[in-house]
C-alpha cells in the first residue's frame, strides 16, 4: 500500500484556523471581564494583547508563504533535473511509478470492495489423486474396476462453481528420471496399476514390474518387439527401414490405443512424432505411462465424437490391436481415419482377426470383407498384407472420388469443418475443397518443414483461417520465428542456473544426482504458429512440445501440424484430456489477454488451479502477458503455494515475465 497522501495546508485548515483564533480571543476576554468586572477600553491591556495575536498571526503567515516559495523552488529544480537526466533513467523512473500506481490502485480496489485477501487453497481429499475432470471418475472405486471388461468414459465437462483445491501426488511419488533414461525407467509409485494391465502380451503393452520401477527395454523384447515391428512396416510400405520414414514424407504420427507408448518411443529415435490417445482408463492408463515416459499422449476416443484435431493432420494412423471394431456403424471410425490422414498417408492396422487361421471363421470373413470394401470406397489402396498387418495408403488423387461407384459421400462445405471442437462423427469424406490437399511426398522434407517456404506459405494467404481477420504473410512468419528464438535463449540463460544447478532437498532421502531436473513434456497454452515449439528444436533441446490453440484465439493449429509438430484445440475454461502431473513445464504468452476480450465462463483462478493439476512437483511455469494482468497472476500464485519470480522485460513493452515453480507437497503418512 502507498504512503497517505500529504494533505498540507487547505482551506479547511485555515478555516480551523480561524476557529481557534476566536476560541482564544473569547476565553481571554472573559477571563479578563471576570477579574476587573467591567469592559475594556481600546487602550486597555486587552487591546495590546489583540495587536501581539495579530502580529503573531501575520508572522505565521509569512511563515508559511517562505514554505510555499521554498516548496516551489524544490518542484522547478526537479523539473529542471529530470529535464537534463538521460532518457533512459526518465523512462524507467516513469515505469516503476506507473507500476507503482498499478499496484496501488488494485489494493485501493479491494478495500473499497472490502475483498479480504484470499487464503491458500485447500488440498484437495486422497480419492483425487488421479483425479481428470470431465470423466466423473472421483467416486470410483479402483478395487471395483473390471479390467477385463473396462468402462467407456466419453468426455462432458460441466463447470463447477466452487473454489478448486490442490492434488497432492502419491505417497511414495519421486521426481520422473532425466530423458533419455526416463523413456525407459519410470517410478512404479507414480502411476496407478493393478499388475492386470500388461498381461496381454501386446507388442506395446511390454514391461516389467520391479520393486520400485518399471523397465520398458529388454533385450528380449527388442529381438522379436517394437524394432522388428517398425522395421516390418517400412518394408511393407517399400522403404529399406524405420530410418527412411522421413524420407518417405511420415513425420507426425497418431498411435490410436497406444499401449505404454513403446512404439512411438522406438519412432521418436528415427525423428518421427507420435501422438498416443486411448480412453481413460483408472488404473493401468496408457496415456498416464506414456506421459510418464515423456512420449506425448492424450486422453481421446473414437467412441462418438471427432478428435480436436484439424482434417488432414497426420502421415500415418496406428492401430495395433486397439479394440476399435472398424466395421461398426457403417464404416464411420474409419471415416475419421480418413479425415485425420492426409492424403498419400498411411493406416496401419494390425489385429489378430487379420491372420488366415482367424479368417477361417465366417464372422470374421464377414467383418473382414466389409472393412476391406470401405477402404476401398475411401480410395485406399492395401499396400501389403503381412501376418497380423496391414498396410493401406491413402490416395492423393481428388478425382478417385469422382469416379467411385458406391461409397460414402464427399462432406458439403457446411459440414466439411477443418478443426472441429468434439462434434459428433461425420458420415461424409472431408478436407477434399481444402488448399491443404497435398500429397506427403509432396511436402518439404523434415526438419526443413518447420520453417514453411513461400509456397507452403501462400496456402494461408488463400483462405482465412478460422477467426482470422488477415492472411498469414511471409514477413510475419519469418519476425514471428525470429522473435521466439531470441526469446527461448533469454527464458533458457533465466532458467537455467535454476533447473540445472543444486536444488533444494526433496522429501526422502534417495536423490537423483544432479541435474535434478531436465525437461521434456511441455504444454504451450496459447501456441499461435508454433514458434515456441520451433524455437526449442533450434535451440536443440530434448523436448517436445504440446501446442494447444485456445477456442477463443485464430486457429493456426493446421499450421502447426504442417510443420511437423503436433498439438489440440481446447477450452482452458475446461479440463484439459491428461491426468494429474503429466508435464514438466506450462507456457502461456498472451493467453490472459484473450480473456479480457470476450465473456470467461470460468475465472482466471479456475485456469492456474487446472495448470496446478497437470503440473509435475517441481514443474516450472512461465506467462508473458500485460502488466496489470501479470499482477493478477501473481497474486494467486499465493494460494496455489507457487514460487513465484517477476521479471521485467524491455523497458519499451508494457509485458512482463511470471515465472513460477510449483514445490513438492508430500503426502502427510
């Protein structure tokens, strides 16, 4: 709070003044009439001390005149003073009052209103410990769970007006191991298993249960495992090996139930990106251990709804032995295969009723002839076919639409959506009016993709993309990249002697050696082009990057996909499809302005306290917004326990720099 104001002399003060001056004159007067019992004379003794009162009265007020002249003479010498300063110090002089004119403001705000300052926030009871929101899982009981027959959870958020509360990690929880060693090891405490989940036998759902981790590599396992699977493909599609993927045009690819996330983590080794999704599961999650491993993933479903993903994303769709019946509902699960691939991409699906002792049944012969058929009214061509697999390639060719004698029809403009929000699942063909029709041969090889040239560019200036009032231009491309690359070396040289240098001593007493923490899952709330993520791969850090484009922003999230990178539309004002404590670092520039232009349905509060759920113990947080709003930030960073630093940023910018790191709360026994 600032200093009360100096009031000084008013014309309220002379007024008292003046009060007082009768007051004295009249007890004077009357003490004199009492004690010579009658009236005085202008001669009187009575008169002499009226003319000392006057005499005092004007030596005081030329008193106070000097102090007016001397004030004067200090406000021009510091008028001249500032006037000879360097522009510089005037400048930044000007700032921190401004600031200070902020923060005393707000302060003044909440008296007037008589808001008491908030206390910190409650953790939240032990049945939340895997608690994600938009699933109604918190009254689960893990021991009733049936994993042989497991519960479809279809996504519906609700907004729940009450204060959120904190959850704390489990009891025996330990800070994730250092990529690359924790894409093999992982702390068995830190998720939640039964021992039933990896008995399956399933290529991807391979690991093994020690006393206090679990191992995904074995030498075992790699000799007939995820190596001679991968490389299986790359000869089906007509490629040497997995290494000559990117050659092939596949960079990012979906992995639909994705087990523990083993064969995006053997991909991530030859510069492919995988996305796993799966249902949510309560205990045994794919998408919690493969988060856990640092391979990205997220909670999603083919059940009824579209992924909130842009039309024609991916180089290659994944399926090995997922549980999705294709043949169900009249072909409309691969209707979204087809509406996610791009065009020459692949689907690779491998399942057990593909082999020719499973087609030996009549069921089977009927369901396997009913998918080959809808394939091929999606003008997907089989590639090969090799035991449990097999390989279709989509086609690159508009006019094979045309030329189809049955099949489902191609979506009209009002259905043909490019980056719907979980609409229900369309029965049409999309993306075919799309300027983003282009074959994945055709597409500028990785890594060079990331840096879009001027014809991949002049896609976005022939249509408007979603919300977006003007084309993308060049120009703003190539500022926009620059800009993110000087501002990932300036976040890195501020963090850095704090993540890689002696931290403060975690609960327990068996510590990883130093650096203690290293990331690698980020989560970049407001990621525009991508230039956060693209930054981060120059600078050659071991991460990746989840790009998430707000429902209240333009959509570049085509963008992002098209240079090699994944990410997901959302609405920060709902839960975000992951479990508790899945990344290391959230990023948000400029998202908190997005609110102040439009009606949140949820408080600024409700979006920390969501960034608290997904953030792992020690996990860093960085927002870069306006001033006033950087303030607000702050000051709820005291109820959700964060450390918090602020930063400012050039003297020119009305931005600053929040950066936070949530502590690790342990669990009380």
């Amino acid at each position: 709070m600032s200093r009360p104001l100096y009031r000084g002399f008013s014309g309220g003060g002379r007024g008292s003044g003046g009060a007082s001056r009768d007051s004295f004159d009249s007890s004077y007067l009357a003490k004199d009439f009492a004690e010579n019992g009658h009236d005085h004379e202008a001669g009187s003794p009575a008169g002499t001390n009226r003319s000392r009162q006057s005499l005092i009265f004007a030596l005081l007020k030329l008193g106070l005149v000097a102090v007016i002249v001397l004030a004067l003479s200090g406000s021009l010498y510091w008028a001249i003073s500032i006037s000879t300063s360097a522009r510089g110090n005037v400048y930044h002089g000007y700032r921190q009052l401004q600031e200070q004119v902020v923060a005393d403001l707000a302060e003044i705000g909440e008296l007037s209103l008589g808001i008491a300052r908030t206390n910190e926030l409650e953790f939240c009871p032990p049945e939340y410990e895997n608690f994600v929101p938009c699933y109604y899982n918190v009254s689960e009981s893990f021991d009733l769970v049936d994993s042989v027959a497991p519960t479809e959870h279809e996504r519906k958020c609700v907004h729940d007006s009450e204060k959120g509360c904190l959850i704390l990690p489990p009891t025996n929880y330990r800070i994730p191991l250092r990529w690359p060693s924790g894409r093999d090891f992982i702390w068995k405490a830190n998720v939640k298993i039964t021992g039933q989940e990896f008995s399956s036998g399933s290529l991807t759902k391979r690991m093994m249960v020690e006393e206090e981790h679990i191992s995904f590599r074995s030498d075992s396992f790699m000799v007939d495992g995820v190596e001679d699977y991968t490389h299986q493909i790359a000869e089906m599609i007509g490629l040497p090996n997995e290494s000559n993927f990117i050659e092939a045009g596949v960079r990012t690819v979906l992995d639909i139930g994705c087990g523990f996330g083993s064969f995006g983590a053997h991909l991530f080794s030859k510069q492919l990106l995988t996305m796993c999704i799966a249902n949510y599961e309560v205990s045994g999650s794919q998408v919690q251990l493969t988060l856990e491993r640092g391979i990205p993933a997220m909670i999603g479903s083919f059940s009824s709804r579209q992924l909130p993903y842009p039309y024609l994303s991916f180089d290659m769709l994944h399926c090995a032995r997922c549980g999705i019946e294709w043949e169900k509902n009249d072909g409309i699960f691969l209707l979204e295969v087809d509406r996610l691939l791009r065009p020459g991409g692949y689907f690779v699906w491998t399942s057990q009723m593909n082999t020719h002792q499973s087609l030996r049944d009549k069921e089977n012969q009927k369901k396997w002839s009913m998918i080959h058929d809808f394939a091929e009214n999606l003008c997907w061509d089989i590639l090969s076919q090799q035991d449990e697999t097999i390989v279709w390639k989509k086609t690159s060719k508009k006019k094979c639409y045309t030329s189809r004698k049955a099949g489902p029809a191609v979506c009209d403009r009002s259905h043909d959506v490019e980056s719907p929000y979980y609409q229900p699942l369309n029965p049409c063909i999309s993306g075919i009016r799309s300027q983003r029709w282009i074959s994945i041969e055709s597409h500028t090889p990785w890594p060079s993709r990331v840096a879009l040239n001027s014809a991949e560019l002049g896609i976005y200036g022939k249509y408007k993309i979603q919300l977006v009032n003007e084309s993308v231009h060049p120009e703003d491309f190539a500022e926009d990249a620059a800009s993110w690359k000087s501002v990932v070396h300036n976040y890195w040289s501020l963090l850095s002697p704090l993540i890689f240098s002696d931290h403060p001593k975690r609960p327990g007493d068996e510590d990883p050696s130093p650096p203690f923490n290293m990331l690698r899952n980020v989560l970049d709330m407001n990621a525009h082009f991508g230039g956060f993520n693209a930054a981060l791969l120059d600078a050659g850090k071991s991460v990746w990057v989840m790009n998430v484009v707000p429902m209240n922003s333009p959509s570049y999230l085509p963008m992002i996909f098209d240079r090699g990178f994944v990410g997901v539309q959302h609405d920060w004002c709902e839960a975000f499809p992951t479990y508790p404590r899945t990344y290391d670092m959230v990023h948000a520039e400029g998202l908190l302005s997005l609110g102040t232009h439009k009606k949140q349905r949820c408080s600024m509060l409700d979006i920390f306290v969501e960034i608290d759920r997904i953030l792992r113990p020690e996990g860093w947080v960085i927002i870069r917004d306006t001033m006033l709003l950087i303030e607000t930030a702050r000051s709820m960073t005291t109820q959700l326990r964060w450390d918090a630093r602020l930063i400012e940023l050039d003297r020119s910018s009305d931005e600053k720099l929040l950066v936070c790191q949530k502590p690790y709360f342990r669990k009380q026994q």
